[in-house]
C-alpha cells in the first residue's frame, strides 16, 4: 500500500504540472485526478501496518510510523491537488 500512495503521489504531481504547461485540458486533469484521489484512499483505508509507535523521547504520546506518514503525506498532496483543479474550474482561482 505504501508503493501504491507514493505512486499516486507522484502521479498527482505529473498531473499538476501537465495541467498547468497546458498538455492537457483542466477537465482531463479532474477527472485523472480523482482516480488518483480514490487510489491513495484506497491506500490509506486498507493500510495494515502499525499506523503509530510510541515517541522516541518517551514523552507519553504516539507519533505516526514513516510507512503511514507517506501515505497521508500522499492523501493530503492529491486532495490539496484535487481542491485546486476544482477551484480553478468553478473561477475561484485562476492562473493557469
């Protein structure tokens, strides 16, 4: 699972930079977008791993293992992606 988010997350990247050197059109770049979006939540949801271990310095809270990181570190780069192309579509935002 954890090759399958930094796939998506690389992926979410190329599309960001085709979508904005106008290779393809924004439309294509959304609907990509949220196949990779539904991929990396694919990811995330059927993660078996640990998900937490305790602190290094012992200070009674948990911090999140390298492997689960990447995965939402992708989860969130694809959804903030995903936000953006939308935004631009409905004329929020606008520059590309």
């Amino acid at each position: 699972m954890v090759f399958l988010a930094i796939l998506t997350g690389i992926g979410g990247l190329f599309n960001y930079y085709e979508v904005t050197s106008a290779t393809y059109s924004i439309i294509v770049a959304i609907l990509l977008q949220v196949v990779l979006f539904l991929l990396t939540s694919l990811a995330l949801v059927s993660y078996q791993g640990r998900r937490s271990r305790p602190s290094y310095d012992r200070g009674g809270y948990r911090i999140w293992t390298f492997s689960f990181a990447l995965i939402v570190l992708s989860f969130v780069g694809n959804l903030a992606i995903l936000v953006v192309l939308l935004l631009n579509q409905l004329g929020y935002i606008s520059g590309f």
